[in-house]
C-alpha cells in the first residue's frame, strides 16, 4: 500500500462528508472506496488509498477497512454507533475535521462526486448490486480484484486524451524503472 495515513484520510473523509450518518453505514462505506478508486484509476492513473480490494458478498472490499475504521475510532476521530435493528445500518460520525492536505484537488473532486452520488441516490442495496459486475463476477470470494481490470469492461472505447493519459503513465513508469535500475547500478 502506497500510504496508510492517506487510506486513513480518505476513509475519515467519505465519512466526515457524509452529514447525515444514517445515509452511509458500512456497505456504501465500502462502495465509496471501490468506485472512487476505481474513477480516479482511469482517470489519473492512481488510486486515492493504495490499497487492495477483495471480492465478497455483497461486493469489492478494501483490505483492511475494519483495522482503519479502528484507528480512527481509537484516536477519537470517528464514532461508530451499532445499529437498533437488524436492518438497519452501522452509523458512522466524524468528531474532527480529516487531512485533507493528503489529496490532489483530482482527488477531492472524484470523491465529492462519489460520496453525493452513492450517498444521496442509492440504497446499500443499490449500490451492492451495481457493484457486481463483470469484474466482481471474474474474482473468487476472497480474491484480490485487480484495479487495472476496471480498463476490461470500459464501456465506451478510449478517447484521444485516454490513450495520451496511459502514454504518459507507460512513460512515467518506463522512467522510474530505469531512474531505479540506474540507481542500483551505480
């Protein structure tokens, strides 16, 4: 993983972001993470964590999500309040404002969009079934789902500024691989 503190920071923002706790609960959480890393992947190259997701039931989780919705209980940065029902969800509330120093503004943006988007106009139910998709569908329960294969079910073919984005990334990778050879060389 890239950085911890930024997978940290992203998931106390999703959830900082959200004002109204009763709008998000764990599998919008999850769903949050996937697809704002999965936009930002095909559009800057990255994900936003760094970090790896699996296949479950009820869609892609990130790695880990339980151990950093841990943390930030622990430093008193969130609060997590079981639910009343069997229904209904686990609430999450921010007690202080998050890092947000750690983003791009690409960044922010990709996630104000998602958090709105999952938040305001999709059930838990919803937004799992959307979830599983051909990529889903291609990983076992518990597998490792890949970020590169959001590029196998694109929808639409690559524009002109798609395939200058992956050039520049392809070059950029080319350069650090050989800026580290070098460096091991001398």
């Amino acid at each position: 993983m890239k950085s911890e503190k930024k997978y940290i920071e992203m998931v106390h923002y999703v959830i900082n972001k959200c004002k109204n706790p009763s709008n998000l609960g764990a599998t919008k959480l999850n769903k949050i993470l996937w697809f704002s890393d999965t936009f930002a992947y095909r559009s800057i190259g990255v994900s936003i964590s760094g970090c790896a997701y699996e296949k479950r039931q009820h869609g892609p989780v990130p790695r880990g999500v339980v151990s950093v919705l841990d943390q930030l209980v622990k430093k008193q940065k969130i609060a997590v309040k079981e639910p009343d029902t069997k229904y209904a969800p686990r609430e999450f509330v921010s007690l202080s404002p998050p890092d947000t120093a750690v983003f791009s503004d690409d960044e922010r943006e990709i996630l104000d969009i998602v958090i709105d988007e999952i938040t305001e106009n999709h059930t838990a139910k919803s937004i799992s079934d959307l979830s599983h998709d051909a990529i889903w569908n291609a990983a076992n329960i518990g597998e490792e789902i890949p970020l590169f294969a959001v590029f196998a079910v694109a929808e639409e073919e690559p524009s002109d500024k798609d395939f200058a984005r992956a050039m520049r990334v392809v070059k950029r990778v080319i350069k650090d691989t050989k800026d580290h050879h070098h460096s091991e060389v001398a």
